[in-house]
C-alpha cells in the first residue's frame, strides 16, 4: 500500500509553537527546502545557521490501530513488552540563535518531523522545546554557584 507521505514543519521562537504546516514530501527532503528558505531569513552577522539531524525514541501503548501501524512502519517499530517503539527521524534549523558560557540558545528555529497525527506532533515538539529550556536552566544554575 503506498501512501503520500508528508513532514510537519514546526516554526518555534522564544520557545513557543508560533506556527506548523503540513508539506508533502520526506524529512529529509523537506530539511533540504526548509533549509534553503531559512537561509534568506538568516543574519550572519549575529548569528549562527545550524542544520542538526537528531531522532525521537517514540513509545506508544498497545494496541495501535492498523493506519498508526502503516505510518510508523517506515521507522523501525517494535513490540518492547507491552508497547510499541519506533525511531522517529528529526531535523533542525536554527536560523537566528545565541551561543552562552556553555549552551546554544535558539531564539528562532524550525523542526521538520514525519507527519504521523497531531498528538506524535505535540509530544515530538515539547520533548524538543523542554530540552532547550533545561538546557538553558542548567547553565543559569551553574552560574549561580
């Protein structure tokens, strides 16, 4: 069964969701594009443009209904016990960013993930965004030692 395959593309600043789109086509594609049209937006002269490839590591209950199953099945998904796990491909583009003592901290970026349904979107999304801010928390706390 060949399905149309699509990627949400997640514009983020300052930590918040401000936008998403569905586009068709592969995440790696898709961060090809997303990549070339970002770099327009981009200022050199404060900050840097970064392209990361990263996964999520998605765990879901049993049973899946049978369109989940198809969707993930491009991600290597396993039965773990009684849940089901699947490597979910991530790309993202920080295109306006600032670098502290010993963090990165993106002002505006952008992730490109697999369109899979809207609750896989969100959970991908905050899982990114809350690693950012407890990446900036860990080094306001240790400046404060």
């Amino acid at each position: 069964m060949s399905q149309n395959i699509k990627s949400v593309v997640v514009y983020i600043e300052n930590n918040k969701v401000v936008n998403k789109e569905i586009v068709n086509g592969d995440v790696k594609d898709v961060a090809k594009l997303y990549a070339k049209k970002l770099i327009d937006v981009w200022d050199p002269e404060t900050s840097d443009f970064i392209v990361l490839r990263d996964q999520y590591t998605l765990t879901l209950k049993l049973p899946l209904s049978k369109d989940l199953v198809e969707k993930l099945r491009r991600y290597s998904i396993r039965r773990v016990g009684d849940k089901a796990e699947a490597i979910i491909p991530i790309y993202e583009i920080a295109y306006s960013s600032r670098w502290g003592e010993d963090s990165f901290e993106p002002d505006k970026f952008v992730i490109i993930i697999p369109e899979i349904n809207e609750n896989i979107t969100n959970e991908i999304t905050d899982a990114i965004i809350n690693a950012f801010k407890k990446s900036e928390e860990e080094v306001e706390e240790e400046l404060e030692e």
